[in-house]
C-alpha cells in the first residue's frame, strides 16, 4: 500500500489527501490558480484564514480577500484605540505619581 503522496505518482488526484492543492485547482487555469496563491498568502499575512468554508470562483476569492482586510483594518483600529486609551492611563498615572514625590518630598523635609 501506499504510506503518502509524492511527486512519482501516475495519477495526483487518486492521491489528494488534503495537504497540497486539489485536483480540481490543478486542472484549473492560471487566473484561479494566482487568485487561490493570493488568497492563500493574503489569510498566512493577516492571520485570518477563512478555510472553513473555501471560496471555488475567483469572485468568491476576491471577495474574501476583501473581507480579510476589511477585517484586518478593523483590528487595526481596535488595537490603535485600545493602545491610545492605555497611553493616556499610564500618562495620567506618571501625572500622579509625579505629585505624589513632590508632596513626599516636601513631608520629608518637614
């Protein structure tokens, strides 16, 4: 029997086991194999890989490349408010903090 796929099988398709692309994307045509590359590359980039249910046309996939950085964009902007909103709490804590040297310092000197 057969313990995996490689490259010196007579027949690829008999051997699809998940972990390369599909028969049907091999006998697909150039356009939709650069739009599944893109796609690919696009999810690995921003870490949201939607291969749950895998996009089959190339609208879909450019669809949901749209999607990936619609979503990307989103957690930009979470991620800068977020980062924006603990910069002034920690702004405001070095504000008091500074203060309360001061005022040590001054009870020190008393």
């Amino acid at each position: 029997g057969t313990t995996g796929c490689n490259i010196y099988d007579d027949d690829p398709a008999a051997c699809d086991d998940g972990w390369g692309p599909s028969s049907e994307l091999q006998a697909a045509g150039l356009r939709d194999k650069y739009a599944v590359a893109f796609l690919w590359g696009a999810s690995l980039m921003t870490c949201l890989v939607p291969f749950d249910v895998e996009p089959t046309t190339t609208g879909q996939v450019a669809l949901t490349v749209g999607g990936l950085f619609v979503g990307l964009f989103i957690n930009i902007v979470t991620i800068a408010a977020a980062t924006a909103a603990l910069q002034t709490l920690d702004a405001k804590r070095g504000h008091v903090l500074k203060r309360l040297e001061l005022i040590r310092g001054f009870l020190a000197r008393s």
